[in-house]
C-alpha cells in the first residue's frame, strides 16, 4: 500500500510540474486563441538566458531580472509580429505558425548561447524527505509550492484586475468586448508577458531538474495531454489536467507497464485524454461551443 | 478554411482562350513525359536518392493527409502513424507472402494503414476541430510504441526495424536508384489520379460538404458519420503506401522512429504551406519543405561559406526556415498553390 | 548581349584561372566528408566529438604533413541528427570531391547508420560506427561494408557485467546478484536484451529490464520500481536527457549513485554535469576514456589548441569523452587509410580500398604507442569476420567536476561466449535478404 501510495505522490508531483508549463498554453490560448507550440521553445529560451547571465556571475535576482525583460519582450514581439496578422485564421494555421516559431526561437537561442548542456543549481537540495510511509523529494515538493503560488497568483490577477475581467470578456466574445471599448492590443501583450513570466518559471523548475538543454522543449508533448482534460481556457484546468495525466501516468507505468512490455506512458496520457473528450467533447473545464448552421 | 481549387474556380473573368481542361491536360501529361521519360535521362544518383524519392513520397503523404484534412476538414496529426502501418504492413506482406507480387503488397499494406485510420478516425464522430488531434495524436504514440514493443512486426529483428526485402516487379530488379524512383513515381502517379477520381466522386463532395459545416451537410442529408469516416480511411491509405515506399523506396531500413510525430508535423506543414484541399498543392508543399533546407545549405555554402564555423550557419538556416514558414502562413492564406495560380493568370493575361 | 557575352567571358576567365593551378602541381589529397551536427537535440555532443575529429586531421596535416604526404580535406554537412538529412549528407559526399574518392564516411546516428546499411554496399564506401551501430555488423561477411569497430553494445553490456563481477570478487560471486538495466526505450536501448539474457543465464545473476520512455526527463515511476525490487547494481543505458534524470532521480528515491554504471551514451560530461552534486561517484563504461594526459591530446594542444587553430569553442571540452571520441573515430579512419596505402600506394584511397584497409588493421600496443594513443584506444585486431576487432572497456568515475578513470585497465567482454551468437543473427539476416556472405578465402584472393 505504502508503495502505492508513494507512486501516486510521485506522479502528482510530476503532474504539478506538467501544469506548470501547461498553464502558460492556456494563457495564451484565452488570449490570442492558439495553442502556441512554441512555449516549449519559450521555456527553454527563458532557461538559456538565466543560466548564460548566471554563468557570466550575474547575481540570481538580477540575472532572474534581466531574463524576465527578455522574456517579455520575446512575448510581446511574437504576438505583433507573428500572432496579430494572423488574426481570424484557422486553429490550425495559428499551431503551425507557432511550430514554424519554435525553429525561430530555438535557432536564434543556440546561435547566441550554444548547444551545451548547463547545470542549474537553485540552491534547493533534492534529496529524499520521508513523510510518515512514504518517501518524497524535497525538490518535487518546493516545485509543487511554486506552482501553486503561481496559480493562486494569476487566479487572483485574472479574478481582480481590469485586465482579467478584460480577457475573460474577450474570450467570450471577442465581437462584444470590443465594442464596449475594451482595447486588445494592450490586453495581448500584456497576457503574452505574463506567459513570457510563466515560461520563465517553467524553465527554471525544469532546468534544474534535467539541466539546460535542447531536451527542455519537449515538455510540450506532456503538456499538451493535460490541457485537453483539463480544457484549453481554464487554469485551474490546467492544474487538475496535471495532476490526472502525472498521477496515471505514474500508475500506467508501475502497473500496466510491466504487463505491456513498459513505456506505456508515451500514450496512456493521450488515451486519457480521448476518454475524457468522448465524455466532455470540449475538457473537463473548457467552455463548449454551441452548434450554429 | 476555403478550398482553393473552388475559389479558383470563382474567380470571374477567366480571359484563356483555349478552355480550361485541355490546357490542363496537355500540361498534365508534359509532366508526366518528363517526371517518366526527361528526369531519368538527366537525374544523378543524388538528386534520385537526396532530392526526387523523398520529395515524391513526402508529397504523396501530404495528399493523404489533404483528403482527410483539407478536403473533409478532419485534422490528424497521425499521419507518421498511418505511414508507419503501412510500411509495417507491407514489410509483413512481402516476408510472409512472398508469392504476392510488390504492387499488391503496396496496395494491401495500404489498405491496411487506411483501417487503421478508420480506428483512429472513430472519435471523429464525436470530437469536432482542433481538440481532434487528441485521438490523433493517442493514435500516433500507440502505434510508434507498438512497433518498438511487439517483436513480430519486425520479425523479431534485434533492434526492431525492417528493412527492405529485394525490390522486384515481374523479376526485374528495382533497387538501383533509378528503379526506386521508377517505382516510387509509378506508385504517386496511380495513387494520385484513384484521389483525383475520389476527390471529384460523390464522396469528395460529401467530404467537402462536411468540411464546410457539418451541421449543414447533415441537414442536407449528407451521412456525415460516413463522410468523416471515409475520409480517413482514404486519407490513412494513401498515408500507408508513402509510407511503405519512404521504408523501402527510399530509406531501406527503418525503425518506427522515421515516423515519429516530427513526420506527422512535416504532413501538416505541406498541406498548409501548399495549399489545403488541393491535390496539387500537396506537391507543391513537399517541394518547399523538402527542396528548402537542402536549397538553404547550398546557398549558405555559396554566400556565408567561409566567415562563420558550421554550427552558426545551420542555425542560422534554421530560423530562416521557420521565418519563411511564418512569412507564408501570414501572406498566403490559400497556400503556395494559390499564389502560383495567381501568377499563372497574372503570366497568361 | 555584349554584356551576357562580356559575364560569360569573365565567368570562363575566371573558371579557367581557379582549375588551372589546382590542375597542375598540388599533390593528390585524400577527401573525408563529415556529416556533422551542430544543431537541434544533440548539437550538445555533436559539437565536441566533431571537433576531436576535425582537430586530429588538422594535426596530422600540419605536423605531420598528412598521411604519408597526403594531405586530408574535408567538407562538413549538416544533418540535425535526423535520418533523411544524413542520408541527403551522405548522397551528396559520396562521389567525393576535386578527384579524390570517400574511403570512411562516419554515419555518427543509430538510425542513420541503419538506413545507410545497403547503400554503403551498393557504392563500396566502408561504415565505421564506432560504439554505437548494428551489433551483427561485426560479421563482416554479411556486413562488408558496416564497421561496429571497438565496441558494440553487447559488448557493453557484457564488460559492465565483467565490472561488476571484478568489484564483488569475481564471476563466480555474480550469482544471485540483481543487476537492473534501466534503458532509452528505443532499438537503441533494447539491443542489450538479448546479450544480458545470455549472461544471466550463464552467470546466474537477475537479468531486470526497466524501459523508460522517449525523452525520459520523467523517472519517477521507474525509480519507484527500483526502490521496491532493490537491485545490486543498475546499469544504465540512457540517452540525451534521461541519463541526468536519471542520476537525479536515483538520489531522491535514495539509491547508491556509485552502483550505476552508465553505458557509452549515459557517460559523458554532458550527461552527468547537470545533474550537479547528486552525480559524484556515479560510474561509467566507455570506450572513449576521457583525459588530458594522453600522449596525443598533449601533442594536439601543443601544435593546435595552443595555436588557437582548434575547432572547439568551448575549450573546456578538451579532453572530454566526446572529444576524445571523436579523436579515437579520426585515429581509426586515418589509420585504415595508412593501411590501405601500404598495400595500394601513397594516393587518395578509395572506398573499396578503405574496407580493404580497415580489415586489415592492426593496432597493437607499439602501434599505439608510436601515435600517442596508449591507453586512450585499445589494441586493435581487425579482420572480415570480426569488424569489431576490440570489445573492451575503460570505467569511469565522476568526482563531481571531472571523469577518472577507476578500472584496471580495459575491462574485456565474453566475447568468445558471444560471438556465435551474434554470427547466428547475421545468418539470419543474410537468410531474410539473400546476402550469400562473402567467404573469408575469396574475399582475400579478391583482394590480391
């Protein structure tokens, strides 16, 4: 029971850390109504630079700083230049303008920082804590309470501010909030930075866990599971979404793995997530579209 | 999305004087003279094995894809999936049948791939738009991790990949270059012209009818579960015979890992960038993202050359990959095909 | 129209002063295509082992004005470490270049390597895949022109066990033990199944085989697993990013990093650094051993880094396993040449030639010694059936900022208990393809 038990803390802590990165999809999603494959580069990007400023003896918080500028500014252009003129276009063409982006960042990122592989150290030791049975990491642990802040912190900016008001007006009508004299490019750019933050975060808690490199952009693929359950638009979504694909995941592996020849896990979050949709066609918080001929 | 064949089609004022068909078809079968008869008087074994087999096949994938995608408007990213199936399949067929001639084996291996694209197509009934890359893409890890993990796919090879058994049509052999581009390009040419049959049938329309409001199409009595459905089964079939060719025509020897979700993206990447829902423009999208990189290092080589070390410049390719991928989503809405039509009548006039 | 006549005047002008020289005195050279990659996932060991290459070529034109006066050349290509692009690479090189043949190509890519298997037959151009490729390939009379020099995978597998017999006193003692391969779940990752089987059953040690998933940057459940079957001792065959993971993950779930032994793709600098401090005492088999203190790396900073002439960026890579392994590749492929040059003449080799060479090379301890490669390549014997030619080991050791090596020397393989095994596969093999093998007689009369 106990080794149970300690699975399925494993892989919600895991689970936390998905929703981490899937958040900032869902951001950007509400905003400019595309799920941006490119936030994978964005992660890693975000992750490059703090390592790179921090290598060159820059101060955590400055480097933390000047990261965050970075971050932002990426996250604002890319809306202008890429996302603005693509406006009304299919879901489909905004996915793959984003994919096409992911090369942009990803060139642009090792052609000024290199390909090498960083070690991250946030000075948060990763050693076994043992609660009651149970044995957990430290680490997973603060990650987990990052994240949550992380939420509770946008939950609130989204529920209080002009801004949030704005943008769940926006997401759903765009027509209407419009002509009630809502301005959108200033409300895009502004969830775009704080996409650009979340994304600074992510790599943060990701890099120190694998190190900095290329590989950092493949939590896309995880993170794409979980917003189909959890719904493209809600962030409290994203973090159930996260701790059902980590947690069954962890199980498929240890229960089913063995039964299947292992690596289970590749697909079982995507089965989930078809299971989910042929219940809840648009996830378990997404808001359903209505028919119309 | 709207098709760009019809909205070529609506374009007013057509000022040719010869009409329209058979200006196509003498220009149709110009091609075919030279894809058939000029390339092979002229082709080297690099531009065969580099350049002309993988654009063919890719654009041979992109075409299976545009009949799900563009033509009924169903997304997929399983196509790696279905070209795996199908040249899984095929490898079997030959190895297990050996008395099946080749093209039956292709024929069936697609086959094949296309049931399982009517599998990975169910859901279709029930998820609508972007959230049915979902099954797809459940569809894509499943099949990839069953032929890494079953050892009978690759007839219990040490490390799971099959390669190609000896190509022959008739006794004659095909595995020189120019026999492989003579098989692949056969295989296009005849795949092509049974989705250009379907595409114009009664099934292409309903296709479309879906695609362009399936609530609609239902209420017009279009059988909008047979339409979704057939559209991947088609689609899925024509993805399984490129995929057996990339297998055995181009490559030789594969692992499930050649189609992997990058293949799936590239799929897409061609039916957007040439035109969805339309054949043409599936061919037209392979040759720029095939053709792109490799025009991309030869320039680079002529122009950067020497000043930078050779991790900067395929860097540096590859953001102007992507940016040239962005330019054109943003300029061109229709797709590459469209543009090209646009400079055609802009040529003709 | 003057003008077009003027350009096109110019153009031959200018054509005819390029090639005339290049015509008339220079000495052949001997052209070596590199299809390198130096960007995407696996720029990060791409960077280092290309520039252990490109930097031993540099030296043996400058210092030793080339191989026996022949000067090498090379192009570079950039293939992302995907199969298609290296096959592009490969189509493009292979004809060679201003009149010189390819005689090596360096795949550098399991899956590229496989999809280059017949392609290399058909235009007679010799495969050397050094630590990586199909095992079976070392029968070369199936495989003529695929070399798995140095050290296959199951030759991995079965020094790591040698290794762990010599810590727990000897073969005997194997029995009973647990011995977990966590591997990439990949062809890649399960070549060892087959091998590990045979040793288990041999040696009466617990075969277990944990998968982890492509990228692998998630272990939990897979460590959580080994904390419950308590294994001896792990072997770890990673790739990218699952061997940091890996290293991580085994210290929070709290097993002993110095009872991992990280196979060749899990034991390099890049692996274990961003793991930081869990990573000490962590263990690695490899034919690469990383080190300054070699003789030859010694000679290479003198006359190239000194100079500022080397390809690395980053020159805290010197020495790495990644360069050092792209030294050892250059080290075989320009001494295959040397050997084909003594049988066929001091001219550019051809690739025909090459195979001819690589089957006859013979690099022994003088041999060794004589390059300044002692203790950094081991002895090696190759021939048609065995393009392997050496199937050892070195262990190394993290101490948490650089590799030592803790082994006594090379750690050999059961080779003899593996060998009509891996024979049995590539009959196999040449049965399903109607390959009739070559025989070892004819093979050598046609050489004559």
């Amino acid at each position: 029971m106990s080794f149970f038990l300690e699975t399925l803390a494993g892989g919600l802590l895991a689970g936390v850390m998905y929703a981490l990165v899937a958040i900032g999809f869902v951001l950007i999603y509400k905003a400019s109504g595309v799920f941006n494959y490119a936030q994978g580069a964005m992660v890693l990007c975000a992750a490059l630079t703090f390592v790179t400023l921090t290598e060159r003896d820059l101060p955590f918080w400055l480097a933390g700083l000047v990261t965050l500028a970075i971050m932002v500014t990426l996250a604002v252009a890319v809306e202008r230049v890429v996302l603005r003129p693509l406006v009304n276009r299919s879901q489909v063409t905004l996915f793959m303008a984003t994919l096409g982006l992911s090369y942009v960042i990803e060139g642009i990122a090792q052609l000024l920082m290199g390909a090498s592989v960083h070690e991250l150290d946030l000075g948060i030791p990763d050693l076994p804590v043992a609660l009651g049975p149970i044995q957990l990491s430290r680490f997973d642990l603060v990650a987990a309470a990052s994240a949550g802040a992380l939420v509770i912190a946008l939950s609130l900016f989204f529920e209080r501010t002009r801004i949030g008001v704005a943008l769940r007006a926006v997401a759903d009508d765009p027509q209407a909030a419009l002509s009630i004299g809502i301005r959108l490019p200033i409300l895009w750019a502004a969830v775009w930075a704080v996409a650009g933050f979340v994304a600074l975060v992510a790599g943060l808690l990701w890099g120190a866990r694998q190190g900095v490199q290329f590989s950092l952009t493949f939590v896309v693929l995880k993170a794409l599971p979980v917003l189909i359950i959890g719904g493209f638009t809600s962030i409290a979504g994203a973090i159930i979404g996260g701790l059902i694909v980590g947690a069954a995941d962890a199980i498929a592996e240890i229960y089913l793995g063995p039964l299947l020849g292992g690596s289970v896990s590749t697909w079982f979050a995507y089965l989930l997530a078809v299971a989910f949709l042929l219940v809840r066609p648009a996830g378990l918080f997404g808001e359903r579209a209505i028919k119309r001929v | 999305m709207s098709s760009a064949s019809s909205s070529a089609s609506l374009v007013p004022g057509r000022r040719l004087a010869i009409p329209a068909l058979p200006l196509r078809s003498v220009g149709l079968a110009l091609l075919l003279a030279l894809a058939f008869v000029g390339i092979p008087l002229v082709a080297t074994d690099y531009w065969y094995n580099a350049i002309l087999i993988p654009f063919l096949i890719m654009a041979l994938a992109g075409l299976g894809l545009n009949l799900t995608m563009g033509y009924a408007g169903q997304a997929s990213l399983g196509t790696g999936a279905f070209m795996a199936v199908g040249a899984y399949a095929t490898y079997n067929l030959l190895l297990r049948l050996p008395s099946l001639p080749l093209p039956a084996s292709l024929a069936l291996g697609g086959l094949i791939a296309g049931l399982a694209g009517l599998v990975v197509g169910l859901p279709s009934l029930r998820i609508k738009g972007f959230y049915l890359i979902a099954p797809t893409l459940a569809g894509q890890f499943l099949i990839e991790w069953t032929f890494n993990q079953v050892g009978w796919f690759s007839n219990y090879a040490s490390s799971s990949s099959i390669s190609a058994p000896r190509l022959a049509i008739l006794g004659r052999d095909l595995s020189s270059p120019a026999g492989r581009y003579a098989l692949t390009l056969s295989s296009v040419a005849v795949v092509t012209a049974i989705a250009w049959r379907l595409v114009r049938s009664q099934t292409g329309r309903n296709w479309r009818a879906v695609r362009d409001g399936e609530t609609a199409a239902a209420v017009i009595g279009v059988p909008v579960a047979r339409a979704k459905l057939s559209a991947f089964f088609a689609g899925a079939a024509v993805c399984g015979v490129a995929g057996a060719l990339w297998a055995f025509a181009y490559l030789g020897t594969v692992d499930a890992r050649s189609f992997d979700l990058d293949r799936s993206f590239q799929a897409m990447f061609i039916i957007i960038i040439g035109g969805l829902g339309s054949l043409a423009g599936s061919f037209i999208g392979s040759a720029f993202i095939v053709l792109t990189p490799i025009l991309l290092t030869h320039l680079s080589e002529a122009v950067l050359g020497a000043g930078l070390d050779g991790g900067q410049v395929s860097n540096i390719q590859r953001v102007i990959f992507g940016a040239l991928i962005i330019g054109f989503l943003i300029k061109e809405p229709n797709g590459l095909v469209a543009l090209i039509g646009r400079l055609w009548r802009h040529l003709v006039r | 129209m003057s003008r077009l006549v003027r350009a096109l005047r110019a153009t031959a002008l200018a054509a005819s002063l390029c090639a005339a020289p290049a015509a008339m005195a220079e000495p052949a050279k001997q052209y070596f295509p590199l299809a390198t990659f130096r960007v995407g996932a696996y720029a990060s060991s791409g960077i280092p082992s290309w520039a252990g290459v490109i930097d031993y070529f540099r030296y043996i034109n400058e210092i030793e004005g080339g191989i026996n006066g022949v000067k090498l050349i090379w192009d570079e290509c950039e293939t992302e470490w995907a199969v298609e692009k290296g096959v592009e690479c490969y189509e493009r090189m292979k004809g060679g270049k201003d009149g010189s043949p390819v005689p090596i190509f360096l795949p550098h890519g399991d899956p590229v390597s496989k999809a280059l298997t017949e392609k290399s037959v058909a235009d007679k151009i010799p495969l050397v895949t050094t630590g990586y490729g199909r095992t079976e390939a070392i029968d070369g009379r199936v495989f003529p022109y695929s070399f798995t020099v140095l050290f296959s995978f199951w030759s991995e597998a079965s020094s790591a066990v040698n290794y762990i017999a010599e810590q727990v006193g000897g073969k005997d003692k194997l029995k009973g033990l647990k011995i977990a391969t966590v591997y990439h779940d990949s062809p890649y990752g399960k070549e060892t199944q087959t091998p590990l089987a045979l040793l288990a059953k041999t040696y009466g040690f617990e075969d277990i085989q944990i998968p982890v998933p492509h990228p692998g940057n998630d272990q939990s459940a897979q460590w959580a697993r080994i904390r419950q079957i308590k294994p001896d001792w792990v072997f770890l065959r990673g790739w990218g990013v699952m061997t940091p993971v890996a290293i991580k993950t085994a210290a929070k779930t709290g097993f002993p990093v110095d009872h991992i032994i990280g196979g060749i793709w899990s034991g390099s600098e890049e692996d274990v650094r961003p793991a930081g401090s869990v990573g000490k005492g962590y263990l690695a088999i490899t034919p690469f051993p990383a080190s300054q203190d070699f003789e030859i790396l010694k000679k290479i900073k003198a006359a190239i880094v000194d100079k500022g002439k080397s390809d690395l960026k980053d020159l805290k890579s010197f020495g790495s396993v990644y360069y050092n392994s792209g030294l050892i590749e250059a080290i075989i492929s320009v001494e295959a040449i040397r050997t084909a040059q003594a049988r066929f003449g001091n001219r550019p080799i051809t690739g025909a030639e090459g195979q001819w060479g690589l089957e006859h090379l013979v690099l022994d301890e003088d041999r060794l010694r004589a390059i300044g490669a002692e203790g950094l390549v081991q002895p090696l014997r190759l021939s048609i059936k065995d393009h392997e030619g050496g199937g050892a080991g070195k262990v190394l050791q993290w101490d948490g900022a650089k590799w030592t090596i803790v082994s006594n020397g090379w750690v050999k393989s059961d080779r003899e208990l593996l060998l009509p095994l891996i024979y049995e596969r590539a009959a196999a093999y040449a049965k399903e393809k109607g390959i009739t093998p070559r025989s070892v007689d004819s093979a050598e009369a046609a050489a004559q």
